[in-house]
C-alpha cells in the first residue's frame, strides 16, 4: 500500500486527454454536464492494490475536471 499518497506523473504517457476539446467530424458523442458520480461499495469485499491505483487514478482525474465522487456502503471494518 506503500505509495497510494504520492502524485502519479503522467507525463511519460503517450496519450493527454482534454475533456474540452471537439470531437473529430465523425464521431457523435452528446455532451453531458457531469457533476457527481456515487460509487456504490455495497458489493466490494475486497480491492487489491491494482484496483487502489486504478480506483485513484480514476478519482483524481474525476477531481481535476471538477466532478463530485461519493463513495458509499462502504464496510466500517476497514
């Protein structure tokens, strides 16, 4: 679990994504004005560390582009 607090640098990557940018001429996709996003744990009994990263990864860019993240029914033993 080591690192989960450290900023991931991203970059390296070969892909930068700007959620404001039009879409190429052939591609339709309806724009939507996302401003919360609730995720239901009520299932999770468990997350190993791939899905940590990746669950952070996800929140942090959530975060940047101003959307709100609610995690719930979440077990209390952890």
């Amino acid at each position: 679990m080591e690192g989960l607090d450290m900023s991931i640098d991203f970059k390296d990557l070969p892909v930068s994504i700007d959620w404001n940018a039009d879409l190429p001429a052939n591609i339709s996709v309806p724009k939507l004005d996302l401003h919360s996003l609730i995720l239901d744990f009520a299932a999770v009994s468990f997350l190993d560390i791939s899905a940590l990263k990746g669950l952070k990864t996800m929140l942090k860019e959530l975060i940047r582009i101003e959307v709100d993240v609610y995690i719930v029914a979440c077990d209390r033993k952890y």
